[in-house]
C-alpha cells in the first residue's frame, strides 16, 4: 500500500510561533534540537517549524494505523516509511528533506513533551473539590502555581543564604587559599552565576509559554464540556417516557367471573376442570390461603383510590402460564394484566404454593406411608419393592454453553438425597422374606443405566428362558408406573414439557416443585374417582405379610462416620445384588407362572 496518497489537507488552525525558539509541543531547551553531534552539523541544523511538527505527527499516525503494515516492522523501516511519508508531504515543498533518525529524535522530544503536558492537565483536572464548580477549580489551579513559584523563588534565596552562611564559617576555622586559588574562585563563581541566570531567564520563558499554552486548551476544552453539557440535556428532555396502557383491569375481573365464579356461570364445571387442571372447591381453596396470609395476593386501593388486580386474576395468571405453557403477555387480552406483572404474579403464586403447601403435599414418607406401598409392592409380586426411580429432563432454553451436557442419571443420582435417611439413621427399617432368604433394605425398580446395587433391580435385557421372561415382562409393566406419572405431570402442567424460558435456574426449580405439589393436592382431591385398587385389601393381618415395616425401630440414634460407611457399604453391595434379583425371578415365577405358560 502507498501511504504516500494519504496526505490529509491541514485543516486545524496555524499557530504562529516561529519567532520562539521553543517548541510547542514540550519544556525543551534549543540545545536539545541538535540533530547531530558533528560540529559541521551544528553549523548547518535548522530548527524544526510548527508545520513541519505537524507533518511528522501526521505522518508517525497514518504509518501506525495502515491496516496492512501497521506499526509491527523492524525499527529501522518503520521510521524510514515515516521519513518518506514526511518527505512527500505538499506542505514543506522546498524544504530540505528530514534523515529517519532526525524524525525520530524529533518525535521523542514531542512526544516527551507532550505526556508531560498530559500529565500536568490530569492533575490540575483532579483537583476539585466540594462546593466548587470548573472555573473555581481553575482559579485554584493557576493560584496554586504562582504560590508554588513563589516559594520556588524563597526557597532558592534561602539556599543561597544558607551557603553563604555556611561557607563564612568554614573560613573562620580553615586556612585562608592562595591568591591563584582565589582568582580562580572568583572567575568560576561570575561564569556560574551567567549560566544561572540565563537558565532562570530560559526555564521562566518556558514557564510562560506553558501557560498561555495550558490557557487556550483549557478554554477550548470548557467551551467543548459546556456543549457536551447541553447536548446531553436536551437528549434528556426529548427522551420518550414508558407509554401507559389503560387496560381496564375491573372488566377483566368481571369477565373471569361471570365465566367460571358466578352462580350462572359461562362454562360449566367440566370446562372449569379442563382448563383450570383441578375442580373449582380446589382452586378457591388455593386461592383463599394466599389472599388471606399474604399481602400480595390481597386486592388493595392505590393512590388514586383504585382498586387493583383481585386475587382470581393473578391466580388464574399463574395457572393459566403453568397449564398451558403461554408467555407472559399470552393473557394480557382476557385477565388485562401486563407481561411483568404475570411474571411477577407467577413468581409469588409458585412461592407462596411451596411455602404454605410444601410442608403437607411434599413431606417425609412416613411408616404407615412405607407400609402400605411395601403391601401393594407384595401384592404385584415384588416383596421388599417400595416404587421405580428414574429421572425426566426438562430442557432449558437459555441454559448457559458451559453448563450442557453436564447431567444424566448417574450424575443427578450422585447428587440426589434419595439415600441420605439411610445412610443417616433416619429411615425407618424394612424387613421382608424372598424366596426364604431375609433381607433388611428395600428397593426401587430401575431401568438398565443404574448401578447394580442392593437398593436397585433391574430388568434382564436378553431373557433365556421362561423364568427370565416372565420377570422382565413383570418388572418392565410395574417399573412404568414413574413413567406414566411423569406423563401426567407433563400433560397436566405443559409448563415443564416445554423448554424452560427463564434465565434463573432457581426460579425453575421452585416451579417444577410447585407443580408437583399442585399434582399431589389433584391426586389427593381426585383420588376416590379413579383408584384403581380396593383399599380393604391393603388392611390385611400382619401374619399374611412377607414385608413390614419395624416400627420398634428406633430412628433418633446418633449416627457417626463408621456406622454411616457401614450402611453405605451394604446399600452397593452387588452380592446382594445378584442374590435378590435371583431370588425374585424364583419368586415371580412360583407367583404368576407355569411351564405350561411358555410351551
């Protein structure tokens, strides 16, 4: 690329200081501008101009900033491009041409200068302070610069007396010099005192200069915040406010009873159930609890005396968003409440189910509770049995990159406390007879991906033989029981069958549990109508039983780290393992099958 047809016309305003022998760009003497220590040289240099200054910075930046080349090249060629780029510049037409090394001494010296500049403007800028505006701050400035060259100017006297002093003293007490010595003194002492002042006389020129100079830039740079300043304002003033939407949030109440609440209701109690997930008795009693123990669900007056949204709509939001999987704004045109406030009225309604239904519709299995699924275990054919495990995914829209992936049974498995009242102590103790072998821990049906422990059976994947047959098709028909219950859930509540689209991992767990307790309470309310099982059954003598729950045993003893390895240790055993799962396919086969079954 030819950086030589990148000459940019001078469009910034000429300063006219050719007649100082100081440049405007740094505090430097004249005889730090020597471009070569030949003592020909120094009868031949010229001193460098404003314009040519500006060249040489506009030549170093358009070198630096070509996109091919740029500024990663040797030294040597990188100043030689800028030499060339100086050289063919139509403002110094007639000038004698500029070496590489002199710009680069030339650009030192500038750009020397120019950070301490910068430097001294980033302290006189920062200091500011309280009750002070711009022009205080840079009154206080240039005060504090005369004081500190007024105090220069004493403390250089004061030195200077200082010595005089000291040297009187020292003449006193040592022998007085010789007369050479004396003339030689004297002539020494005149030179230095030329060479001071002339320093004095060329530092305070420079004093000077940097002032004025310090003066124009601080007035163009005020004027420049000022119209910043006002810019910002008037963007401030035509900035749009967030439009308000009337959206008559009483006819939406209205609605929605008129529809399913009133006495002559729209739709009848079947459609009530069908889009509702559960009966109206349900429902209200769901809506009672937090309206009246929670200030959010109460339906109060505004400022303007108003009331606002009842206890119904922000119910029916919640459900609606949960039963259907709608968006947020999806019920803004019947139930008349915005997109934030469904969100918000989903986030409390889910919190409020956890807290004030948690305790009751997610508690701890309890004797009776084991007892009786260790009855209907027997009843199909699996004593001991206590239910199948397995796990349902929900995927998560805005799951981060870094997290997919990461789990799968095995994984949440080691993180679940489905054994932790085991290995603890706190769960109550099972025994039950297979096959007239005794075992003390009770299972869970899995499918082929859990480990071979002794709380797990699986199924056999290639069965040889009947009495291996027989057993899949037992455990494979009993094990769908989770599968279908994770079908119902997900049919029930279309929430957790789509992906999730929140971003707070926190916020889908609170409402995968609020969904499981809401299935609880439909279960519980609806149970009677669809059981499938006679409970006189399950009350049958303790003598007839094969698997009971040890309610001698005590479950409030100390645990400590032996014992809890110890039951660890039994929980994985694969010995037991195998013997159970062998025990149960001779079981199920003296149960449910014969020989002339498989002929």
């Amino acid at each position: 690329m030819d950086l030589l047809n990148h000459q940019q016309p001078n469009t910034q305003p000429s300063v006219d200081i050719s007649a100082s022998n100081v440049s405007l760009f740094g505090p430097w003497s004249e005889e730090e501008n020597v471009e070569a220590p030949t003592v020909e040289d120094r009868k031949e240099r010229r001193k460098w101009t404003p314009t040519e200054d500006h060249v040489l910075i506009s030549a170093w930046l358009n070198t630096s900033k070509d996109p091919v080349v740029g500024n990663v090249q040797k030294a040597i060629a990188f100043w030689k491009r800028i030499a060339a780029y100086f050289a063919a510049s139509p403002k110094l037409s007639g000038l004698q041409t500029r070496e590489p090394t002199h710009c680069k001494q030339r650009w030192g010296k500038i750009n020397e200068g120019v950070c301490k500049f910068v430097g001294c403007y980033v302290a006189a800028t920062k200091e500011k302070s309280s009750g002070q505006n711009e022009n205080d701050k840079w009154c206080g400035a240039s005060t504090t610069k005369d004081k500190v060259q007024s105090k220069r100017r004493k403390l250089d006297e004061h030195s200077a007396q200082s010595s005089t002093s000291v040297a009187g003293e020292d003449d006193q007490s040592k022998r007085p010099i010789g007369v050479k010595a004396a003339k030689a003194k004297g002539k020494r002492a005149v030179s230095n005192a030329t060479k001071l002042d002339e320093e004095e006389k060329e530092l305070q020129s420079i004093w000077d200069m940097m002032d004025e100079r310090f003066d124009e830039i601080f007035d163009q740079r005020f004027e420049n915040l000022l119209i910043h300043k006002e810019a910002q304002q008037e963007a401030s003033r035509s900035k749009k406010k967030r439009a308000y939407i009337e959206r008559q949030r009483e006819q939406g109440h209205m609605q929605l009873w008129n529809d399913y609440f009133s006495e002559d209701a729209t739709y009848p109690s079947h459609m009530f159930r069908h889009r509702f997930r559960m009966n109206k008795p349900l429902f209200m009693r769901i809506v009672d609890r937090p309206s009246a123990e929670i200030p959010y669900f109460q339906q109060r007056r505004d400022a303007t005396g108003r009331f606002g949204h009842s206890p119904l709509q922000k119910a029916t939001t919640s459900i609606r968003m949960m039963a259907y999987g709608f968006p947020a704004d999806a019920v803004d045109e019947y139930l008349r409440l915005g997109e934030t406030t469904a969100l918000l009225c989903s986030e409390h309604f889910v919190q409020r189910i956890i807290n004030i239904f948690g305790d009751e519709y997610l508690r701890r299995t309890t004797p009776e509770d084991l007892q009786r699924l260790l009855d209907i275990g027997e009843i199909r054919g699996f004593p001991g049995m206590i239910g199948s495990i397995d796990c349902m995914h929900w995927e998560w829209k805005n799951c981060p990159t870094a997290w997919k992936g990461t789990l799968n049974d095995i994984n949440i498995l080691d993180r679940s406390p489905v054994f932790d009242d085991i290995l603890q102590g706190r769960a109550p103790k099972v025994n039950y007879i297979v096959n007239e072998n005794a075992y003390h821990l009770a299972y869970y049906l899995t499918d082929g991906i859990y480990p071979k422990w002794a709380t797990f059976v699986q199924s056999i994947p290639l069965p040889q033989g009947p009495k291996a047959s027989l057993f899949a098709t037992h455990q494979e028909a009993v094990r769908k029981d989770v599968e279908r219950a994770f079908g119902v859930l997900q049919a029930r509540f279309s929430i957790v069958k789509n992906p999730a689209l929140l971003w707070d991992k926190i916020k889908i767990g609170k409402i995968m549990r609020a969904c499981i307790i809401l299935h609880n309470m439909i279960v519980e309310d609806e149970r009677d109508e669809y059981t499938q099982f006679d409970v006189s059954v399950f009350a049958q003598p303790e003598s007839n039983r094969s698997s009971q729950v040890d309610f001698t045993y005590s479950t409030d003893m100390p645990s400590n780290l032996g014992n809890m390895m110890s039951i660890r240790n039994r929980v994985r055993d694969r010995t037991i393992h195998h013997q159970l799962k062998a025990d149960l396919v001779e079981h199920i086969w003296q149960k449910f099958g014969t020989n002339q079954d498989f002929d």
